[in-house]
C-alpha cells in the first residue's frame, strides 16, 4: 500500500526540513508539504528536505484536504504537524493496523503516550478528553485526544466528504469517522517539544480562543447533522 504523509504548514521554517528528512523512507512514499501562506522560507526548506511543496491557501483543515487530493496515488494518508513534536519513527506503528486490513483509521494519543515536559498544555489535554467524552456519548467510540498525528484510508477519508476547512478539521474528522462506522484504534505516540517556532493555537490566548470557538462550533455542528444512508465502509 502506498504510504503518504502531509504536513500542514504555516511558518515553520526553523524545523521543517529536519522533520521532512526523519520520515522513514522504507515507510513512506511521498511526502506532501501543504503550505497555508508562509512568509518565511517554510516552502524553500521543506523543498531542501525532500518534500513536494504545494500552496494550499489559509487554513489547517484546507491544507489537509489539498494535500489529500494531491496524493492521487496514495493509499493511506497520514497527517503530521511540521513543528517537530510529533516523533516519524511512529509512522510505522500508525499504518500497521491499516496495512493488515484491521482498521480504517488509526489516531495518535499523546495522552496515553510519553509526554516530554513542556511539550503539551494542561487545557490541551483538557479539551482532547472533553472532546473524546463527547464523542463517546454521541458515537460510543473512546478517543482521548484530538492530535494531529494520524493515518486513514485516502479514500475513506475522501467518503467523509469532510467540511471544516479551519482548526476543527481533526475534531470533524473523527467524529465523522465514528459515524461512519470505520474501524477505529487510538495508538499512545510519544510528544516532544517543537523544535521551532511558536504554535498558531497554544502559543497565544487569542490563538487558544480561536481555535477553542471552531472546534466547539465543529463539535455542534457535526453532532446536529443526521448521518448519510449508505453502506458504511468496512
């Protein structure tokens, strides 16, 4: 199966190329840098990494769909942030249960995973376990954590027909992956510092409540909408 990885950037130009070059390649076959409008030199150093480099305008949730459309010959998609937090030699252990044909959808937890100290905030914790209790009442499905580091079929994700183009793409990607009826595992994955830069969510208050009010908005919106008919993938 053919193994695609998509980092999301915007202004990570300090550990971008560090990050693209750790993906193992005995892994992974593409790397896709999804660029939301950097004014650095993100697209230059993710290009000196060895990454495919595409603008795909503003937004989180944008820059995954964009570079999901782009891996046309891709498999699997897994998602990753450029910060150098999350660990690549966990890819691996991210895809197996997709490979093995066990699971559609396999999410990191940097809850149940090794935390290094000053890597994750108390109200992200917080909200990963607030969030996956919501989930749990409304799907049935236990999630612990909302983290960006994640693989899933490509062309399941492609059926979610996901919408939210901004910060609430994990949330929604998860919730309608319940809904759908994927097979589900939550993996611990270690988290690390970033190596680089500072975070559009957790490195401001006014990023915080930004991100906070668009994932709560995801949250009420997806959990209104009444599922597709249809045969549920499997």
């Amino acid at each position: 199966m053919q193994i695609a990885v998509a980092i999301p950037t915007l202004n990570e130009q300090e550990s971008i190329a560090d990050v693209v070059r750790s993906i193992p390649r005995n892994v992974v076959d593409s790397v896709i840098v999804a660029d939301g409008g950097s004014m650095d030199q993100t697209k230059k150093e993710a290009l000196r990494g060895g990454a495919d480099v595409i603008d795909a305008g503003r937004g989180y949730g944008r820059a995954c769909l964009m570079a999901t459309v782009n891996a046309v010959d891709a498999d699997i998609m897994v998602f990753m942030d450029g910060d150098g937090a999350d660990d690549p030699t966990s890819i691996a252990t991210l895809v197996a249960p997709i490979r093995s044909g066990d699971y559609d959808f396999v999410i990191g937890s940097r809850v149940r995973g090794e935390r290094e100290p000053g890597s994750i905030s108390w109200h992200q914790i917080g909200a990963g376990l607030a969030a996956g209790y919501g989930m749990r009442l409304l799907y049935g499905v236990h999630y612990t954590d909302m983290c960006a580091f994640r693989a899933i079929r490509r062309d399941a994700l492609l059926a979610l027909d996901m919408r939210e183009m901004t910060y609430g793409w994990n949330i929604e990607m998860q919730m309608r992956a319940a809904r759908a009826g994927l097979r589900i595992l939550e993996v611990p994955v270690p988290y690390r510092r970033r190596s680089g830069g500072s975070s559009k969510v957790a490195g401001s208050l006014g990023g915080t409540l930004r991100a906070g009010a668009r994932i709560v908005a995801t949250f009420v919106r997806v959990s209104s909408q009444r599922p597709a008919d249809g045969p549920r993938p499997g």
